[in-house]
C-alpha cells in the first residue's frame, strides 16, 4: 500500500530541490523584509541570496528611503532598485484611447470611487504588479540569465510574508521560478520580527508603503499626519490631482478618494479617541468579545 504524502513533505522536497538554485531576495524594506535580509545577512538563514530587489514606485515616504540606505550598508549581498517610473505621475496622466479617441485615466491604485448615485465603488487595483512584481520579475530574469521560453525552474523568490499573513502567500505564476517564504518556514510573526530586531540591537524599521495607498488604516494616517506632515501633505495633493484629472475622464463620473469615508483627506480627523480626550476602555484592541 502506498503511503500518501502530505503537503509538508512537499513543501519540504521542494526546499531540499531548490535549495543549490540562486536566491532572490524581494525587499519591500518594512518590517518583514527588512528582518528577512538581516537574518540571511548574519547567517541565521539560508544559502544567502544572489542579490536583494527593491521596487521604487517613487512614492514611497523619505523614512523608508533613509532606512534603505541604512539597511544596504549592513548586507554583504547587493542591493537593486529597480522601477517602472513614477507611480504618483502615471495616476494622474490623462491619455487618448486610439480606438475611440476618448480621453481617459489609467487608474492603478485601488482608490474609492463616490459614483453619482452617492454609493461607493472601488478603482481597479494594478500599481502591485504593474509597478512592484513586474519589475523585479525582469531583474530576476537579468541576474538569472533565464532563457526565453523556460519551463523549469532555475530561480527562488524569498518573500518576507509572516505567519500572520499567511493567507497572502501564492505560489509563482511562472514556472521559472520558485516562490520561497522564510519568515513562514521559522514560523516568524510580524511581533516576532519587531521583536528580533530589539534583541539583535538593530534600529526598527519603517513601515513600507506608497504615502498615497488608500489601504492606509486611520492609525497609519495618523501616524503619517503627525510623524511625517509633509509626506501626508502629498497624499492630500495626490488626491486633488487624481480627481481632477478625473475630470478630464471622458467615461468615468465617479469622483476618487484615498479614505473609505469619501472625505477629503485635509477633512479627516485621525486623532485617536484619548487625543480627543476620551477615556480608552478596551486599549484600542479586540480580543473577540465583538460578536458575543
């Protein structure tokens, strides 16, 4: 009787398989990468990677940059930033379709859409694979001289997801390429990396995001406001810019916003309930109680 092979043996072939092919590192430099390229930096993981890949969309805010600089001073593996342009000029760029002549915006970032109705929509999301997987899938191809037409694998994507987002993690679409989650493999929490960093005596990262990413919680607004004004500044600016441009749009009457509520961002109040004097009950944490 053949004994049947359950998805960690797999997953653990598949290691053994890859682990002699060049590794690759996607650095989003927040928390998880960050720790991920330290960790194989200081020999903790393994083998170490052929190159980290960073994807600039230009949008990123200046503490992220500043702690980039930081971060390639510390790996002994080289650094690529690589980019598809400017994330913020080709949201607001008015172009003309060659099939109808009709003006239009290509939108990429998943903002909110007030229709004319008054209910909410949401934009067509295209700035993570347009602007982040797609470029770092050329450089791979580049370091990793793979040929065109490849059908086997000959690469391994390291991808600094934790278990707390685990439901993120996907295999590659392409069969060139392995894709490979360490952080998952230590069984490492996005608390746990934080934590790692402290005791290793490293400084904390940022968190990593385009200043203008409508998937911005109201803390991290907040903390944007209050941290890094000129940085919230241009994602009030942004937001301006994509919804004239929308008008400009010769079949799109929904008007973009940055914040589920369809306010303007400069509108918003983020300050927290103990900011506005509000006695905190529950220390701003669910522990489950919500549904009893």
């Amino acid at each position: 009787m053949s004994k049947k092979t359950d998805g960690s043996s797999k997953f653990r072939d598949e290691l053994e398989q890859y682990k002699h092919l060049p590794h690759f590192l996607s650095l989003g430099a927040g928390v998880q990468s960050s720790t991920l390229a330290l960790m194989y930096a200081i020999g903790e993981l393994h083998p170490m990677p052929e190159a980290a890949i960073f994807a600039d969309t230009q949008a990123e805010p200046q503490s992220v940059y500043r702690w980039l600089d930081w971060l390639k001073a510390q790996l002994p593996y080289p650094v690529h930033i690589v980019t598809a342009g400017s994330l913020e000029d080709s949201e607001t760029q008015i172009l003309t379709s060659k099939k109808t002549g009709l003006k239009y915006r290509k939108t990429r970032i998943p903002a909110f859409g007030k229709n004319p109705d008054g209910s909410k929509g949401i934009l067509g999301r295209g700035c993570t694979v347009d602007f982040k997987i797609n470029v770092i899938k050329k450089k791979v191809k580049e370091l990793a001289k793979v040929p065109r037409g490849c059908k086997e694998v000959v690469a391994v994507q390291c991808i600094g997801i934790s278990t707390d987002e685990f439901q993120r993690m996907k295999p590659s679409r392409d069969p060139w390429w392995y894709s490979r989650f360490p952080l998952i493999e230590a069984r490492m929490s996005r608390k746990s990396c934080l934590d790692w960093m402290e005791a290793k005596g490293y400084p904390l990262p940022p968190r990593s995001a385009c200043v203008f990413c409508p998937f911005h919680s109201n803390a991290e607004w907040r903390r944007l406001k209050n941290d890094e004004p000129a940085e919230f500044e241009r994602a009030v600016q942004f937001e301006k810019k994509i919804q004239k441009a929308n008008e400009q749009h010769e079949q799109m009457r929904s008007i973009p916003y940055l914040h589920s509520s369809l306010i303007p961002l400069s509108e918003i109040d983020f300050r927290s309930d103990t900011d506005r004097g509000q006695q905190l009950l529950w220390n701003e944490e669910c522990e489950g109680m919500c549904g009893i």
